[in-house]
C-alpha cells in the first residue's frame, strides 16, 4: 500500500474511532484540529489502528508520531 | 484459536452489529422526536464495539432530555478504578441499555479513589451515585511484586484490603452500596506452577485477595462483581496489555472492554431486578436432535452414545439446573402437542420431565403470539423472558414482534447452546433466597389457568421482512435423491404419506401424465434447501393429487399458496378443468386434515377405509399476490 491508501484507510478507522462522519484529515493534522481527538480517543485510535493494520507499536513508536504522517509513513514503511 | 461465532470477546451470544451504527445513533441524536427506550435497546442488543458503544453513550447525553426511559431503570453509578476508567464508563453505558439500564457514571478522577471515598465534602458525595463500581489492579494494590517471606506476603494481602475496606467504609457513610470487584490474577509467572504453592507469589496474593474480598462484601452488604472470571473467560494472555499499561496505565486491553462492561451491566441489571425468570424452550433440534413428529420417539437424537444426543442432553441439565435456583421453565414449539409432550412421557434419556414444565405450548400457532401467552400465563413480563430456538427465522420473528424478549444467537452446533444461553448473562442473580428455590412450582401452579391467546403483530409483514425467494421446478436428476428423501421421511405435513423409491421418482420424473414439482426455498437467513414435493397425475379433465408435502421448518410462509399456483396453471395448460386432494389419516399427519378447506378446496365426501376428498374447480382459483420471489420452470405468472 502506498501513502493515499494508507491515509484513505487510516481515515475510516478515524472516523469510527473518533464518531466523525467523512473527516478533513490530510497528513499534516494532528490532535489539535479535532476537539474529538483527546489523549483517551487516541488511545483507543492507536488500538484501533493496530488491529486494522495489523501491527503493533512501541511506546517509543507512539511518541515519535507528531502528525496523521508520521503515523502513515510508518505504517507504509511496515507494510513494505 | 477462537472462531469468530465462539470468541466470547465478541459477544457471540447476540446479534452481530450493523454496519451503520455510527449512522443510526446520528439519526436518533440529530432528529427533535422523542427517543423511545426500544430505539437505544435495540441498538444495544448487538455486539457492540469500543467505538459503538463510545458512540451510543454519547446519544446517551445529547439526546437526554429526549429518552423516554419507559421500562429502562435510572442508575447514578460511579467509578472508582484503578489506572485509566474514562473509558469504561461509555461501555458501561452502552451495556446498561443491554440490562435494562439508562446509566449515568460519575468517574472518580484519576488515582483518586480512596480519596474520594472517604473525603468529607468529595465530589463524590455530591454526586448522587447510589452504587460504585471498586474495581482494583493488582498492579496498584501492591500485589504485582513476589514476597519470598510469607509474612510480608500477607502483610501485602493485608494492605490491599485495607485499602478497599476504608473505601466501603467511606460508601457506607455516603449511602452509595459498593460493587467490589475480584482482581484478574496476573498472567506472568513467577516461579511456574510453584506459584500455587508459594503465598508470597503475586497469583496466590491476588488468589487470597479475591477470597476475602468475596467475603468483605458478603459481611458489609456489598455486590460482587467476579472481574477475575471475566478476565479468565477471556484469557488472561489477551485480558492484559503491558504496553498499554505503560503507556497509559489502562488495567486491560480494550477488545475486552465490551465483554467486561456488559459483565458489570448484566450484574448491575440483576440488582434492579431485570435479570430474566423464565427460559423458554423450542423442542426439536433444541432439546433434541430431529424432528419428533417426522422421526418419531427412536429417531430423534438424545443421550449418550451420539455428539448431538450429549449436546441436547446437555441443553437439558442447563434448563434444570436453572429450574433448581429459580428459573420457570416453558415450552414453546411448532408440532402436534401429543407428539411434542412423547419424549416427556416416554423417551428413557430425556432428563426434562412434564412436570418441570410451568407452560407447554405445541400447536402450529406463529411462535412470538405463543410466547406472549406464557409471559401471560405466568403473569410476568415478557421481558422477563428467553427464548432458546435452533431455528435463526423463528428467533428473527420474536425479535422483531417482542423485542422485550430476550433471544440469545446460538451457533448450528448444539453443543454450543449453554454456553451462549449462561453466557449471555440474562439469568445472572445477585442472591438465592427460600424463594426462589419454590418459585418454579408456584408458577406452575398459577399457570394452570388458562388465558386466551391472541394473535400479536402484523405477520405479513414479517414475511416480507424474510425476502424469500421460492423455486418451483420439474423433478430432475440432481433433486432425485432428495425427493425420496422426503417422499420416505416426512410424516407431519404430508397428505398421503405414500412413500416411492429413487427409482419410482425417476419413472414420474419421465411419465408426462404426471405433474411433478419440487420447491426450494432461500430466505435472509440462508438456503432452507427442498421444503416441498408434490405429484399430480392427470386423469381427463381431473387432475388428481398423489402426494403433497412439505416441510414443517417452512410452515405459516405461504409457500402451499405457491404450490397450489403452479399446479393450477400445470392443470389449466393441460386442459384440465378441477384439481381434486385427498387427506388420508395417519397417526402423524393430523396437522393438515384441513389443509385443502384452507386452501379453498370444497369437500367432496369421505374416502373409503378413512380420508377426505377435496375438490377445486380451477375457475374458483384466484392467483394469489405472495410475499416471496418466484423463479424455476413451474413457476407462475404473478
């Protein structure tokens, strides 16, 4: 999968997670842009991330994402 | 590995969720009306997610001042865990509405428990919860590090439960009743299967910790809820999540949220009393492999010596063993009542006996108005109920008629059956009492009266809601097989129970002075297979029927009306001008004595050695509009 596959997927599960009908979301967002998206939602949007791709992060992983890009390039960059 | 319809993290025992959840709460949370109490229990009586339920508790709050409770019991609950809660209260929410709940949670801040509790002026005295969840981590109580020394081990012991003693003294004070929760024991291991042996080990701490916390509600008139269980019931290798832990210091992994909310919601239901009282059973392939009135007494499967046989055997002890604290138990099947109530009498393994049995109910009535009339027989609710069906059609039509009633999904395979009943958590309790332990003979006396039944709901509708699709065809060579099957195995609905040989199909399926017609039938909930086979053979301008039969797995979905069709425009291209059935009698096959007067058939005499004659003028015959679609060679134009 290339970077807009990943992003179109990682889009879904963000608006499952996060109860939000077709999200704005480009690869420079971050947690600010959505009131929904607090520390406890992202939890639950990393746990859903794993499962939907299939991966599972470290800590160290989740701190270093400071944009929705981070987060697709790694996923992009697992998926080889 | 699990499948996916055993997987009790996924809440195998109800329906699956739809896809649009998410869309479904929007329509309820953007529209002005009402929110009926059905609206939120139907939407919560599937399998919801983290996520799901996250976003129905937030319907729970925009549409607030919209929810019409109706029989959804208020609860203030609050929360006081260990590690991250904030996202436990939306499930318990979600749950609640699951148990007969409309839940607010009031969440103890993090760390802040005890504090909280016993704080004089605390948030949590102006809350207005009247009960709180306690629920620890044995990482927080202090039990996650060994103790080589036995004494330091019950010291640590000694402490966990101080601590949760100075909380339920707190609630007392605050007249909150606490629910204590066991501790899920730590998957890791110190020193193996020695850990058992060894006190100062963080299993047996968290072990010992959970016998006298059990003990501590008991004495101090708490609720117990046995998170410890659920978290086995899950598996401890999946219930814990380091990472998460270290992370975010969230106790368990979210996947099990659902499965541990709904575990608080059914204990909490039990409480407020909405926990059920009466299990309603279905008989063939629910009590016991087969169809009694087509297999007779020697065929069905019950017992020892058959995988089936011990499965419905097993289906048995759970009823009884329900009956033994309390649970009423009724009888609620499509079959002749005298060939329903035979394995009762006389069936040598059947542990259930006529006499366990509050409310019997066999006739040939839609299942949803029998139902009714056991909640009305016994004079309970029917939202006191669960029904148990094999059959996914008849547990889709009580669903959508009495969706008060409770209706566990059951997998094809009976053994399954228990595990999805007890799983669900329906009939959980939260005491035993001298009461219930008589409660099912006094019901079975008050259930001797009888109360008139009354057809419910609009059933046409719920036969479109099948979206059947019915295939009438010519015998062939790939349906032989089966059509004998049928011709030499249907008893109940069949005609003239005449049995042929393949061979004897095979000469039909080439005489073209007879009609033949085999019928398929498909409907949401799968493929039902052959359910009817008919032959006719002209004679002039008669045409007489020579077997008619059906399956009674299909009855009540107007596929006769379908038959009759077809063979009217079979007879009407030939010429013909009156169809003429014959009923001859069988000790099984009373059901369709009146098959052809319901059909519109007039009656033409007695046959000789017993049996009615019914004769249809093809003139009278009017083409029927049916809720099915039509397909295959002998199909009609509609």
């Amino acid at each position: 999968m290339d970077e807009t596959q990943v992003l179109a997927k990682f889009r879904d599960v963000f608006a499952d997670v996060m109860d939000i009908d077709d999200p704005e979301i480009g690869m420079e967002s971050t947690a600010k842009d959505f009131e929904e998206w607090d520390s406890l939602s992202n939890i639950r949007l990393v746990v859903a991330v794993e499962r939907a791709f299939g991966t599972r992060f470290s800590n160290a992983d989740i701190e270093g994402f400071s944009c929705v890009g981070d987060l697709v390039r790694a996923l992009v960059a697992r998926a080889g | 590995m699990h499948s996916p319809t055993t997987d009790p993290l996924g809440l195998p025992w109800l329906l699956p969720a739809p896809d649009d959840v998410r869309g479904q709460v929007r329509a309820l949370a953007g529209s002005a009306e009402a929110i009926a109490a059905q609206a939120l229990t139907g939407l919560a009586g599937h399998a919801l997610d983290l996520d799901q339920l996250t976003s129905v508790a937030k319907l729970l709050d925009k549409g607030r001042s919209r929810i019409e409770a109706g029989t959804l019991t208020p609860l203030k609950l609050a929360l006081l865990l260990d590690g991250t809660a904030d996202h436990l209260a939306p499930a318990i929410r979600g749950s609640g509405l699951r148990h007969g709940l409309l839940i607010d949670c009031w969440v103890a801040p993090y760390g802040q428990a005890l504090a909280e509790a016993t704080r004089p002026g605390s948030d949590l005295s102006a809350s207005g919860a009247q009960m709180a969840l306690v629920a620890s981590d044995f990482r927080s109580l202090g039990l996650g590090r060994p103790h080589v020394d036995a004494g330091a081990a019950e010291d640590a012991v000694a402490g966990a439960l101080a601590r949760i003693e100075a909380i339920v003294g707190g609630l007392a004070g605050l007249k909150i009743t606490p629910v204590l929760a066991t501790v899920p024991v730590p998957a890791g291991s110190w020193m193996g299967s020695f850990d058992a042996l060894a006190p100062g080990s963080p299993a047996a701490m968290v072990a010992a910790f959970n016998v006298r916390l059990a003990a501590l509600a008991q004495a101090r008139g708490a609720l117990l809820f046995d998170a410890a269980r659920v978290a086995a019931l899950a598996g401890h290798g999946r219930w814990f999540d380091d990472g998460l832990w270290n992370r975010s210091k969230i106790p368990f992994a979210l996947d099990a949220v659902p499965l541990w909310a709904d575990h608080v919601a059914r204990l909490l239901g039990a409480a407020r009393g909405k926990a059920r009282k009466c299990l309603v059973l279905d008989l063939d392939n629910t009590l016991w492999g087969g169809i009694i009135g087509d297999d007779g007494l020697e065929g069905i499967k019950l017992g020892q010596g058959s995988s089936d046989g011990e499965a419905h055997l097993a289906v048995q002890a759970m009823a009884l063993d329900l009956k033994a604290r309390g649970v009423v138990l009724a009888v609620v099947s499509k079959n002749e009542e005298a060939a329903a109530r035979l394995p009762f009498q006389k069936h040598p393994e059947m542990l259930l006996r006529e006499a366990d049995i509050a409310v019997f109910i066999a006739n040939w009535n839609d299942k949803a108005t029998n139902i009714a009339h056991v909640a009305t027989t016994l004079n309970i609710g029917v939202d006191a109920l669960l029904f148990l069906d094999d059959n996914p059609a008849e547990r889709a039509r009580v669903r959508q008629m009495l969706p008060q009633v409770a209706v566990p999904e059951v997998p094809a395979d009976p053994s399954l059956y228990p595990m999805m009943v007890m799983g669900s958590g329906w009939f959980d309790a939260v005491a035993l009492s001298d009461d219930d332990l008589k409660r099912a003979e006094q019901y079975r006396a008050n259930a001797e009266r009888s109360v008139a039944l009354q057809q419910i709901g609009d059933y046409d509708d719920y036969l479109a809601s099948l979206d059947m699709a019915c295939e009438l065809s010519r015998f062939d060579a790939i349906g032989r097989a089966r059509i004998a099957q049928l011709i030499n195995k249907s008893n109940q609905f069949n005609l003239t129970t005449r049995r042929y040989t393949e061979a004897e199909v095979a000469v039909a399926e080439a005489d073209d002075q007879v009609f033949d017609l085999q019928v398929r039938l498909v409907d949401r909930f799968g493929d039902n297979g052959m359910i009817s086979v008919v032959i006719a053979k002209a004679a002039g301008d008669e045409w007489l029927i020579d077997t008619w039969l059906m399956s009674c797995r299909v009855l009540g979905r107007r596929v006769e009306e379908a038959v009759l069709a077809s063979l009217v425009q079979g007879a009407r291209g030939a010429g013909a001008v009156r169809l003429v059935g014959e009923w001859l009698p069988s000790p099984k096959n009373a059901m369709v004595e009146r098959h052809y007067e319901k059909l519109g058939f007039k009656a033409a005499g007695a046959l000789e050695g017993g049996g009615t004659r019914w004769v249809l003028e093809l003139a009278d015959h009017v083409q029927p509009k049916l809720p099915m679609a039509l397909s295959g060679d002998r199909s009609f134009a509609a």
